[in-house]
C-alpha cells in the first residue's frame, strides 16, 4: 500500500437494474471487510448502480453526521461493516416491494401519467424517495418528514469527531444521458450540467453548461429550479431506460435560439454504462470499478425481424462503449485499478465449484428490471459480487490495500453457499430458479408450481358468470351496445394514433388535455387507469408474495409477510 495519502480512489458503479445493485452491495461487503470504502473519494453511478450509491451515501451521510456517544471512537473499519450489514438487510426489503408494479397501483396518477402531465418516471422517482430514501435521510429540523430529498441537501457535513485517521468524506456523482445533446449529464450535491469528455467532434454541438446549485448570479427561475431537483429525480433519470421510461424533463434551465430549452434525460449507460467516465474527469489516481451490466452474449442465428435486429445492434453499440472505456481504465497500470466484472471467466471456478460456467451465464441473464427479487436471486448475486471482490483483490495486488484481511462476519448472503451451492440437488433447483429469473413477466409461473395456475383459474370463471348474469338481467341488444360502446371508448381513449393525430390538431388537443385534466382534478380517471391499478394490485399481493415464497432462503421476522400464504394453501406452495 502507498505510504502516504496523496490518493484520490474513485469507486464506479455500473447500471443493470436491481441485479446489479444486488451485485454492488455483495462488492461493498467486501470493501468494507477490506477497510477501503472509508477511503473512497468519489462515487460514480449509472442507472442501477445510482439506486444503491444514492443509498449507500445517504447510510454514510447519516453514519458521519450522527453525534457519538460520550467516550465512543470516530466510526471505523468495523462501522462501515455493520454499515453495509445493515444495506444487506434493509436494501433487499425495499427492493422486494417491486417498483415497477407500484408505478401502476393509484389509478390517479396512472391518469395524470395518461394525461401527459405527469410521467412514470417522475413516479418512480417519488417511489424511491419512498421506500428506499425517506427511511435513512436525516431531516434537518427535528420531527419534519421530507417527502422530497432535495439535492442541495444531501452534502455530508460530518462532525469532526467522527472523522478517524484516513476517513474520508465521498462525493457522489450520479450520471444521465441528454437526449438534446447526446453528452453526459452529471448531478450532485452542488451542480447539475454536462460534464465535458475529452473527445471533440469536428461538429460539436456544444455543451449545456454545468450550474453551481448556490450560484446567486443565476436568475430567480433558474436559482427554483436547481433549489428543487431532488435526488429521486437524479436516480430517476440516471434509470430511465428508453422505451419503458419516459425522458426526466428539466424546464426553462437554458435557453436555444432565444426559446426556452426542455432538457430531456434518460439512462446514463447510454454514453457510460460503467461510471467510469466521471471518474475519469476527477482525476482519480486509483479506481475501483464494480461492472454487473449487461455483456454481449454470442447469437448462433441472430433474428431478422426489424425489431430484434434494432436491439442487437444496439447491444452491440453499448459492448463498444464499455470496451473503451475499460481499455482506458486499463492504462492506469497494474495496482492502481481493480475491476470485478460480472462475466469474468477467470475467476468462477473458484466461486462455484459446480456448475460454475452454468451458474455465471444464468446470473448474466437475470433480468435487469426493478421488479420484485426473491431471496434466492438476491443471495446469489451478493454472494457473487463479495467472492469475485474478494478473489480479484487477492491477485491484482491493489495499492491500496494494506493487507487481505479475512472475513470478519457471517454476512446473510453466505447461506447460499452452505444452503444451495454444495448441495447437488438444492443447486440445480437453484440453477433453475435462476434460469426463470431471466424472463420479464409471468416468472411465478414457470417455477413447475402448482399454485400459481389454481390461483389464476377463478379469474376466467368469474368474468363467464358475471357475463351469463348480465345477459339474462337485460336484453342481449341492451348489453352488446354497452359492451361495443365501452370497447370503442377504450380503443378511442388509449388509441396512440388517434391521440397522435389529436395533438397534431390543436382545438383537439386542447379538448382533450382540458377532459383529461378535469377528470384527473375531480379525481376520476379514465377505464384504462382502473385496469392498470387493478393488474399492479394483483401482481403486488397475490403473484409477487407466491414468487417470492418460492424463492425463500430464510424467514421473515417481525409482521407477518409472503410466508403466510404457506399457512394458507398448506402444502401447495411447498
């Protein structure tokens, strides 16, 4: 290890969804075992990396900022432990909620979202305010509840007496993409803007500038509109991938042509998917970089159709940008640099002594979305991110670390090992597990369960009844015209190419947004906000609590939760 602390180390958390941020918290025990995450300097994030930094600093902004005990230590190698401990335990909860569900489950908000007024993005940035957030932050003034997390308010100010020898306070920088531009997009605690890469264009279409949050030279308009970015709004945008979120807007901050300019932003994987980038323009003498995002897999006989050769090609652009940017992180020479990286083949015999090839190619293919994770998928990618940290830092010999010190706690994650890993049967069921973690929907269902379908089945029964019911309580006529007439409102209301041509005529589009509005203010949104409601309620509390009943590594303690349904269809989800 240098001898001195003229260091700056940069720690890169890559995006991939949940998957990856269960990746990094595994990569975090490690660190913290280690004693280097009280050495970090800078944290860089991107989409599912961004969920977690943002969670890891505000438990490091609360560790520091908390007033010791009388006679106690500044927090040290053994708080960041715990610390990290407590992340294992509390993150998982939080992401068990299922995100992507709750965007759906207020069918008044669904409206305000079909209304165009208000997108899933800005919701799921209010949700994790909500559920990851708002438990850990710590309001200024006494018994006040925040129910936005301002960026200008999370810097750490630590009290001097819990800043030990080599304890250092990170700065966290969460990276997006502007669509405008194509550039880089940075917040933190202090500014919002485009970072400047080193690569130039010849045709360069200029950078937004980067604004100074306390900048009292900036207009009033400009000063409120900085003042209230939150930092759910940061991840938000740092997530949001095209085509399932809607861009995060940021108004009136610049202006194009004399015009106000609408920045639109989306997921920073798109210039970066690795967080280096950032790290890069700090100018960090060493980094760590922790890459669970998506690698390019081999096609043996890649699809023609228009659609899938859209998204190939795509994958194949992001493998080129993340080749650079590791061939950069590279050149720092050995020592200086430690990269775990999800698909490394070198080290996973070692992590796996069965199974290993199968094992790593079914966690590369656990899907990236911010669903609800079973235990099983949790415990595993943790365990993953701690062993291949571990084992990579027993080779690289990195600068930083003083000695490989040996695991000091008997992190949850570990009863994968003892439970599924060196059992033959028990791995393969694991393995399988996995392999249905891949898909985006219908998970529950693939698990050769039985439940899932006796459940689903009363569903059609009941619609047939309450149809046969109807008919004989009205004359067929009388019901066909109401079930035409509700189907032609339906297809007319969520038609996108009659929306479209409605907003290309402006009488049109403003009776519509003016009915939209008025039934989003008198709180009575349309059919399709119901439905989607309904779908979210569903899935949340009937399917989600199955799959992650299935997926059981330990019991729950405290309130009762998804394990009662063992209670109440016996030996069915056994």
């Amino acid at each position: 290890m240098t001898d001195n602390n003229d260091f700056k180390l940069g720690l890169a958390l890559s995006g991939g969804g949940f998957r990856s941020a269960l990746f990094h918290v595994g990569m975090l025990a490690r660190l913290a075992e280690l004693d280097l995450l009280r050495k970090v300097d800078v944290i860089s994030s991107v989409s599912g990396g961004s969920i977690i930094a943002a969670y890891y600093y505000l438990k490091v902004k609360s560790l520091l900022e908390r007033p010791p005990e009388p006679g106690q230590n500044p927090p040290g190698r053994e708080a960041y432990i715990r610390l990290v401990a407590e992340i294992e335990a509390d993150f998982l909860a939080a992401i068990q909620k299922n995100m992507l569900m709750r965007i759906f489950l207020d069918p008044v908000k669904n409206a305000r979202m079909l209304a165009a007024e208000f997108s899933n993005t800005e919701r799921l940035a209010e949700l994790l305010t909500t559920h990851f957030y708002q438990p850990i932050f710590q309001p200024q003034e006494a018994g006040v509840k925040h129910d936005r997390i301002l960026l200008k308010d999370i810097p750490i100010r630590p009290i001097a007496a819990n800043l030990a020898a080599g304890t250092r306070v990170p700065f966290l920088i969460i990276n997006a993409t502007v669509l405008n531009t194509g550039h880089l997009w940075q917040f933190t605690s202090v500014s919002v803007g485009e970072q400047q890469t080193e690569h130039k264009a010849d045709h360069d279409i200029g950078f937004l500038r980067k604004f100074q949050i306390s900048n009292d030279r900036l207009t009033m308009e400009q000063r409120k509109i900085l003042y209230n970015i939150t930092l759910g709004q940061a991840v938000a945008a740092s997530s949001c991938v095209p085509g399932i979120f809607e861009p995060l807007q940021i108004r009136n901050l610049y202006n194009a042509a004399g015009k106000p300019l609408i920045v639109r932003l989306v997921d920073g994987g798109l210039v970066d998917n690795q967080g280096l980038v950032s790290l890069f323009a700090e100018n960090c003498s060493h980094i760590i970089c922790s890459d669970a995002s998506d690698i390019l897999k081999p096609e043996h006989h890649p699809s023609t159709q228009f659609l899938n050769v859209a998204l190939r090609a795509n994958d194949i652009l992001m493998d080129r940008i993340r080749s650079k940017s590791l061939n950069e992180l590279f050149a720092y020479g050995a020592g200086r640099f430690a990269l775990f990286d999800m698909g490394d083949h070198e080290t996973r015999d070692h992590i796996f002594p069965a199974d290993s090839a199968k094992m790593v190619r079914a966690l590369t293919r656990v899907r990236t979305a911010m669903d609800a994770f079973t235990d099983r998928e949790a415990d595993t990618l943790m365990y993953y991110g701690y062993q291949l940290s571990r084992k990579v830092m027993e080779t690289n010999e990195f600068e930083l670390v003083r000695e490989l010190l040996p695991a000091t706690r008997g992190w949850r994650f570990l009863e994968i090992r003892d439970r599924f890993l060196n059992n033959d049967a028990h791995r393969m069921d694991l393995l399988h597990h996995l392999e249905v973690g891949s898909r985006q929907m219908f998970k529950v269902f693939l698990l050769n369960k039985t439940m899932p379908y006796v459940i689903l089945l009363p569903f059609p029964v009941i619609f047939i009844l309450l149809t046969l019911y109807l008919i004989s309580r009205m004359s067929p006529m009388v019901f066909w015209s109401l079930l035409i007439l509700s189907l032609l409102i339906l297809v007319y209301t969520q038609n996108q190419k009659i929306l479209k041509l409605m907003d290309n005529v402006a009488v049109l589009k403003r009776i519509k947004h003016r009915i939209l509005k008025t039934m989003v203010s008198l709180r009575l949104p349309e059919p399709f906000s119901y439905i989607m409601a309904l779908a979210s309620w569903i899935q949340l509390h009937v399917f989600d609590p199955l799959f992650l009943e299935y997926g059981r590594v330990r019991e729950k303690t405290g309130k009762p939760g998804p394990h009662r349904l063992k209670r109440w269809f016996g030996r069915w989800v056994k």
